[in-house]
C-alpha cells in the first residue's frame, strides 16, 4: 500500500487541512508517507510520525532527510505525549488495524490542542477497492481460508460509511465534516498487480505465504485471469475510495479564555524539530 498512501496524502491533506505551520502528529505514519506530504507542503511545519513497528520506523527514518520531521515508535492507544501537545492531529489508513479505534481516537483528541484539526482517513474495503476485491473475491471463491480472508478485511473498524464520523461525534469533536476520497490504483501489468501478494506484509501476503505450492498456483491463475478480463495483459487503473472525517478539538486552552486560540508555538532550534513537549508522558509507555 505504500505507494497508494503517497497519492491518497495529498487529497486527504487537501481535505483536512490542517494548516501551514505547527507542530502535527502523524499517528501510525507507517513508512512516512503524509509526514514527508505534510513536511513538504510549509517550511513552518513540524511533524513527529508515531507508529507501532520498528521495521517501519527505521524505514521511515532512512527515507526522510528532513530535520523537522521526528519519527518514533509508540503506541495508538497509549499516545507518548502530554495532553494539548500538537496543533494538529492526523491518521492515514492505520485505524482500521487499531483493535480499539475509538480508544485511539479519544487519544488523538487528548494530545490536540484545542482548536486543530483532527481528521483520519480508512479505505472503503468492502466498496471502494476494486483491486483488492479482485485477489479476494477470487481467494473467497476457491478456499475458505480466502472467504475468512475478506470476511475479516470487510469489517475492520472505520471503513464502511459513516463509521469515522460516528466515532468522531461520540469523541466529542466539533464541526465534523465527512468526504469520500478517491485516487486510481494504476498497474503496468498482471506481474505489478501481483507482485505485492507475494513476499510482502499485510493480510493478503501472509495468507499467500501459507498456500501450499499446488493452491498457490491455482490462486494465481485464477486472479490473473480476473485480471486480463478478456483482454491482453496490459495496464490496468482501478478506482480506490478512501473515506475521511475531520473535526476539531473542543476545549480550553490552558491559560486562554476562548477555545479556538491556539498555545504559544516555539521556533524550532537548530533547525531540529521541535514540538511543546517529545518526551512520554508519565505512566504512559511506548508499546514497540
């Protein structure tokens, strides 16, 4: 999914605009892509990218050369920062993996400042991702370890409509907005398309990787059949549908009488990243 999340930070950036300049947390940044969006689009911009994996913190790390960006490991349901640490809040595609998502949110809105904007977005897996749906109806239809497969990628957490902006009211933000996001998923060929499924990370990899040689061979016949849909093999571009909520944090400011007036922002010194506290909160832990 990296190189969808790259195309899809732009428009979700477009949606939730956060602003040109603050401190943002980028929560399950992944690999660093809306972090490297976000750094790229103001120079007055910081971002700390907070995710759960090591493999994807390095990752992240080696891939941008930027000092105003910090990217740490932590935990989505236990945010290693103070309450009213950032100017803004965002999640891209992480929170359908939370197991509890409004924990997460209730997080999310902790660590805001009052008056940013906290905006999160979630594939519409079961009716926004035309590629995906290709390898799992196919692997739904030849194994039931398949139909598990799509049952479980079908009802994760936020991606079905209305389900962000539910958990957003019930968190308490205000002027909830909501808006269906939509990027093409462009392939060079059936071998592109595949590709992904085999030797990579996520559900789809790992249930390839435990095929045996014969039902391997049959999956991948079959989706690439699925694939050519009666024409040679070729280019293939698939719509993908992102739904995205943003709202903004409620409350006081510390010190401020108004809800909307934003905490004292410092220049970063040495050109080094610098949000209102990087150190964990006490009795918060890092879960790596």
């Amino acid at each position: 999914m990296g190189r969808w999340s790259r195309r899809l930070a732009e428009p979700f950036l477009d949606f939730a605009d956060p602003g040109g300049a603050g401190c943002i947390l980028d929560l399950g940044c992944g690999t660093g892509s809306l972090a490297q969006a976000l750094a790229g689009r103001s120079r007055a911009c910081r971002v700390v990218g907070l995710d759960a994996s090591d493999a994807y913190v390095e990752h992240a790390r080696r891939r941008i050369d930027d000092p105003r960006v910090e990217v740490r490991a932590g935990d989505a349901c236990a945010i290693p920062f103070p309450d009213q640490s950032f100017d803004g809040v965002l999640s891209l595609l992480m929170l359908p993996f939370v197991p509890r998502a409004d924990t997460a949110v209730a997080e999310m809105r902790r660590v805001a400042r009052p008056g940013a904007i906290v905006a999160a977005a979630s594939w519409d897996a079961r009716g926004g991702l035309v590629a995906q749906r290709i390898f799992l109806d196919t692997a739904a239809v030849l194994d039931p370890g398949g139909a598990g497969l799509r049952a479980r990628n079908c009802t994760r957490p936020t991606t079905r409509p209305g389900e962000l902006a539910a958990i957003w009211r019930a968190a308490g933000f205000r002027d909830i907005r909501e808006a269906a996001l939509t990027i093409r998923m462009e392939y060079a060929g059936f071998g592109d398309y595949w590709g992904p499924f085999v030797g990579g990370q996520g559900p789809a990899a790992e249930y390839v990787a435990a095929l045996n040689r014969t039902a391997l061979a049959r999956l991948r016949e079959h989706v690439r059949r699925a694939y050519l849909d009666g024409e040679p093999d070729g280019p293939r571009s698939y719509a993908a549908t992102a739904w995205a909520v943003r709202g903004i944090a409620p409350g006081v400011a510390r010190g401020a009488g108004s809800v909307t007036r934003p905490l004292e922002r410092r220049a970063p010194a040495s050109g080094a990243s610098e949000c209102r506290s990087h150190q964990p909160r006490s009795g918060r832990r890092s879960i790596r």
